[in-house]
C-alpha cells in the first residue's frame, strides 16, 4: 500500500467498487455467452466485488459511529 492510496477517502472507494461492480454486471453476462468466461468464475467474481463492497461499507459505518461516539461522550 502506498501512501496516496491512504489519502482516497472511502466514499470515493465505495463509489469506485460500486462502478466496478455495475460494470461487471454489464459485460460480464456477453463474456459468458461469448464462451470467453466461464459462468462459474463470473458469478464468483461477481460475489468477490460484493464483498468488497459490504467490507467498505462495514467500515465506513463503523468510522461514522466512532465520530458518532466522539461527539457524544
């Protein structure tokens, strides 16, 4: 990891996955009927993209609730 990758703020990477994501969705399914991936590894990097996306947010929520509890103790 470099030291620019820590200064994008994570809602610039949500919002980056969840573009991956809609992308994959979209070409993804034509790569498959194309014969040129196989459904199997397109549902899994599909899964995959996922889990990045609920792992952001999970950190996202649980950076908002430590400024939450900041603000109130």
């Amino acid at each position: 990891m470099t030291p620019d990758t820590l200064l994008i703020p994570i809602d610039v990477q949500i919002a980056c996955v969840r573009r991956e994501l809609r992308q994959r969705k979209s070409v993804y399914p034509r790569l498959v009927q194309q014969g040129r991936m196989p459904e199997a590894k397109a549902a899994r990097e599909l899964r995959a993209m996922q889990a990045v996306l609920a792992t952001l947010m999970a950190v996202l929520e649980a950076q908002q609730l430590e400024l939450f509890r900041e603000a109130h103790s």
